[in-house]
C-alpha cells in the first residue's frame, strides 16, 4: 500500500535505452514496460525507470516519494523549507512535482 511521503520510486537516466535495458536483462534478470521510445519501467524489489529523454533525465537518480494530496504535499515541503524546482505536472500514470531540499538534493513527489 502506498503511503505519503515513503520513497515509492526511483528514475535512473537512461543513455542508450536498448543497451541498459540489456544490461539488466542480461545482468540481473530484470524485466520491463516500455512507455514510449526513451523511458522503460522495472519493477524490480522498488519501482523504477529509465529515462533516455535528455530534455527531461535529470543526470543522477531521482528519488520519488508518493503523496496522497500532491497539492497538501507540496504546501507541506514549501513550509518546511523545500524549495520546488518543477511545478506539479502530469505524465503517463499520475502527476508530480521535484523539489530541491535543504542540503540542495532534487527529489520528487507523485501522486495518481
């Protein structure tokens, strides 16, 4: 069951698509679902992404934490000194918004 404010999900930029999802595959035994070209989804112990898209990877893994109330979430990060690095935005599956953190670490929060 989710809960607000656990880590839910993780994106890792993807490169070569093809290639890491080989990798993976081959390495580990992982499985995906591809949504479109660039991004493949792995459920693998937590669940995860890839994300070949350069206009949107962010270049290091992106931690993701789930909310129940994105709009109540987000007022609870700003009010505890979060800074938000991308408004609240809709993608395949749900909506979110990233937010940078104190100590300057970008993270996201997602909502169905």
């Amino acid at each position: 069951m989710r809960e607000d404010g656990k880590i839910d999900y993780v994106e890792l930029p993807g490169g070569d698509i093809a290639g890491t999802k080989g990798f993976y595959a081959e390495a580990f035994g992982w499985t995906f679902t591809d949504y479109g070209p660039s991004y493949a989804a792995f459920s693998e112990g937590l669940d995860g992404g890839f994300d070949a898209d350069v206009t949107e990877a962010v270049q290091k893994p992106l931690v993701i934490l789930y909310a129940h109330d994105l709009e109540a979430m987000e007022a609870k990060v700003r009010a505890a000194g979060g800074t938000i690095t991308r408004p609240i935005f809709s993608f395949p599956g749900g909506r979110r918004f990233h937010f940078a953190d104190p100590a300057g670490n970008e993270l996201a929060v997602w909502s169905e």
